[in-house]
C-alpha cells in the first residue's frame, strides 16, 4: 500500500453533510472509546450525535469543521462558542497525520476572524484521547471525572495570550 502525502480539505460543515459526520463520529466512538464506557455512557454518547441534534448545536451558535482526503470524509471537530471543543474525531485510516491539529487550527481561524482573539479553549478529553489533546497543546485542568456514563478528563489550551482579559 502507498503512502499519502495528501493534504486534507477543511470546511465548515454543510447541512448536508451531518448524516456523514455523525456516521463517522459514531464509527470511531464505537472502535475507540466505547470500549472504555459503560453500556449507559455509550448509549447517552450515541444520543448526542444524531443529525437533527447536530443540526441543533448548530443553530444554537455551534459550529462544525470537517476534513476530507480526497472524496473521503476523515475527520471532525465540533466548538461550542468558540471556547470549547465539544468533539474532535479522526477516521481509523487517517489518524495520527495531522488531521486533528488541521481541523483544530481552523477552528481556532475562524473563532479569531469572529471575536478577534481566543484566549483559551476547553476540552472534556475521553480517557483514550488524552495524549492526542496533549499533542495538540491541551493541559489537564484535574482528575478523571464521570458523568451520565460519559468519562472524561477536562483539559485546557491557551491561545492568544497577549489578548485581554475576557471581562
């Protein structure tokens, strides 16, 4: 098999798009992350990401950014009001190439072209995904927690630290 040297494409997500991303999201939750749930947690996650829900992220202020070699969707990463990442998900063929860091950054673009400056963002890492947010800048703001089934440990990045204060 050939190596890539493909660059991903990032957008932000289209309507029509959300079937696909929740399909992926799901596919990577169920072979990574759910084996380290409860069967409670696993099934309170899938709730959370089906299209409409998505869709109603959305339109309470939510965006998403998807990632695409070739025809092929390959990533995700979703931001609640420019300050939290709600989920950040890589196609099991397409990790560790930087597709993360890609989608993160244009996040990050699009957070600083809407409010000037992103001072810090906040993450709840999954226990498996902890060294990928710690790759991508991301420090651990406390223990492991738990909450409807749902482990994770919350984390944060800083940003622009020459920004003022957030008043």
């Amino acid at each position: 098999m050939q190596k890539t040297t493909q660059t991903p494409v990032v957008h932000m997500m289209r309507p029509h798009e959300a079937g696909a991303v929740c399909a992926l999201i799901a596919e990577v939750f169920d072979e990574f992350v759910a084996p380290e749930y409860c069967a409670a947690g696993a099934a309170h996650f899938h709730t959370f990401v089906q299209p409409d829900v998505l869709q109603g992220r959305i339109a309470d202020g939510g965006m998403v950014f998807v990632a695409y070699m070739g025809d092929e969707l390959a990533g995700i990463i979703e931001m609640r009001v420019c300050e939290h990442v709600v989920m950040l998900f890589t196609a099991a063929r397409w990790q560790r190439r930087g597709i993360a860091r890609r989608l993160l950054d244009a996040a990050l673009e699009e957070c600083r072209a809407l409010n000037g400056t992103v001072r810090r963002l906040t993450v709840n890492s999954s226990p498996n995904a902890v060294p990928v947010y710690a790759r991508l800048g991301f420090i651990a703001d406390g223990p492991e927690q738990e909450r409807d089934g749902i482990r994770h440990t919350p984390m944060t990045k800083l940003c622009d630290a020459d920004a003022p204060p957030a008043v």
